[in-house]
C-alpha cells in the first residue's frame, strides 16, 4: 500500500450562512471549534443542510490519492450507528480500504458542520464523537506496516488515548507525514507539535500561518531558515501566494492558480496534501509535486465539499 492515513473519521455537514450567523454564535471565521452534541445540535437547527459527505481531513486526502489511482487504506474511530456506516460506505465507494472494525460505541460517530460564508470562507464547528476517543488498540499496525508513508493529521493529536494511538503508529512507520491541520490545533499542543516536527515526522504540511504560531515567528523567512535547519521535507501552503517546498537547502516555489470560480475553500489543503503525496510516492520531481497539489486544491475550491467527484 502506498500511503495509510489515520485521522478523525467525521461527517461533513455543508450548511450556507451568512456573516452574521458567525459574528451571533461567537464563531471566529475560518477556523475551527470544537462543541459539544448539544451545541452541535443547536446550531444545525438553525440551519439548511445542502451537503452530508464522509470527511476528515486526512481522510479527504486519502480520497484525492485514491482518486489518482495509488492504492491507499484509513483507519478512523466509527460507530456502529447511521452516520458510521454511511462513513463506511463513502470510503468504500472511492476504494480506499477501511482498517477499522466498527462496533456500537456508547458516544455516537464525529460530524463536523461547514459553515459557508459569502466569501467561500469556510468556519467549522466539530463534534468530535468517537473519532476522538481513539486508542491503541484502533491501530492496524500491519498496515502501518505495510504503507510506503503513513499520514497523520494535527486534529487528531490529543493528549491520553489519541497520543498514544499516534505513538503506536508513529513507531511502526517506515516513514512519516503529517499535517498541522488548523492555528487552533497549532497554539493549543505547540510544544508537542514543535517537538513532533523536529523529532519523529519526515514530512510536513501546513499553512503559512500555522507555521509562524508553531515557531513564534515574525517573518516568513524565519519559516524558511527553521526549514533548513531542521532538515525535514516542509511544506507550506500559502494561499494566493501558491505553495513552497523545503526540501533540505533547496526552496522550491509553486504559484497559485489564477481565475478560478472559487465556491468553498474547504478541502483545499487537504487535496493539496494529496496531490504533493501523489507525487512523492511516484517518484515525481518537488516541483512536479507542488503542482500537482496545487491542481487539485485548485479544482476543489470550486465545488462545494472537500472531495472531487
């Protein structure tokens, strides 16, 4: 297998809304927040559903490489409710393989409402449900094994069971990437997030922001020199500004596409990650990688959802 991914197995729920449903509920646009069932639930009754898909941030990376024909698996913590085997279902109908084997949990499987701003900024609201109680015991470490790279993803990342679930993989990789996932992730577990990088992952992805919070920089360039010196595969998205790649002492640029009928920003790291992957795992230049990322965040943004059809 080429690339196995462990994250929160979630359903998406795409909801519209206007700027001042996020000002009124205390939301902060475009990041994350985690509530929970009970402010879940208030909040979706207020709301029309446009979309319920399979998601997760890793998970929709999984997809995207799935989708460009690399033979990949997930492991994520379900239910065995509705919304478990719908997940199920999503990822076996994009022939990813699903290392997991769901049983009824007394909480109910994760789902994350997307809220869609007029700006296609998207703001997101978790309940994390059993995604979140992962443990150990959930990881497959044969097809840890297995996989040329695992892929991890920061929302994940929690102190108790979900750290040593991470450990466990971690330790019975060949090789190792992950994804900071969002600021909020970032300044809530900096330290370990700072030792993670230095210490234990081969490739990195996240957004400029999340690195300058992850080393309290004030400039750009101190992510850059930071790059260089800890000698990792980095990768940063930068919005309009494109996509660079550190690799060792060579900086390598990618600019953004141009023109785009931009719908829904969610998803658009998380193909990215997928399209950079598809290209290391096939042996294609870091430069090629970075554009394959940026094509395929490029057709995602301009749907609404995180995964291609």
């Amino acid at each position: 297998m080429k690339v196995l991914g462990i994250g929160n197995a979630i359903v998406d729920v795409i909801c519209k809304v206007e700027d001042k449903f996020i000002a009124q509920n205390k939301l902060t646009k475009s990041t994350m927040k985690l509530v929970d069932e009970i402010e879940f639930k208030k909040l979706l009754s207020n709301l029309k559903i446009e979309e319920t898909i399979s998601g997760g941030s890793v998970a929709n990376s999984i997809v995207g490489l799935s989708q460009l024909g690399n033979k990949v698996g997930f492991i994520g913590k379900v239910s065995d409710d509705n919304l478990g085997n719908k997940y199920e279902e999503g990822l076996k109908k994009e022939s990813v393989e699903f290392f997991y084997s769901k049983k009824k949990e007394i909480i109910p499987t994760g789902t994350c409402l997307i809220l869609i701003t007029p700006d296609s900024e998207r703001t997101m609201v978790t309940f994390l449900g059993t995604a979140g109680k992962i443990n150990e015991n959930d990881i497959n470490t044969s097809a840890v094994k297995n996989s040329e790279i695992l892929f991890l993803e920061g929302y994940l990342w929690d102190e108790g069971d979900p750290k040593k679930a991470f450990e466990k993989a971690i330790n019975s990789a060949n090789k190792v990437a992950m994804s900071l996932s969002d600021l909020f992730c970032v300044e809530r577990h900096k330290q370990n997030f700072l030792e993670l990088v230095k210490d234990r992952l081969d490739i990195i992805f996240a957004n400029e922001q999340e690195y300058m919070s992850l080393i309290d920089a004030k400039k750009f360039d101190e992510v850059i020199n930071f790059a260089k010196e800890i000698n990792k595969l980095i990768v940063i998205t930068r919005g309009d500004k494109g996509a660079v790649a550190i690799n060792k002492n060579e900086v390598i640029e990618c600019s953004a596409k141009k023109n785009l009928k931009i719908k829904d920003l969610t998803g658009a790291g998380d193909l990215f990650a997928g399209g950079f992957l598809h290209g290391l795992i096939n042996n294609k230049s870091t430069k090629e990688s970075l554009e394959t990322g940026t094509e395929m965040s490029s057709k995602v943004i301009q749907i609404i959802g995180a995964r291609l059809n």
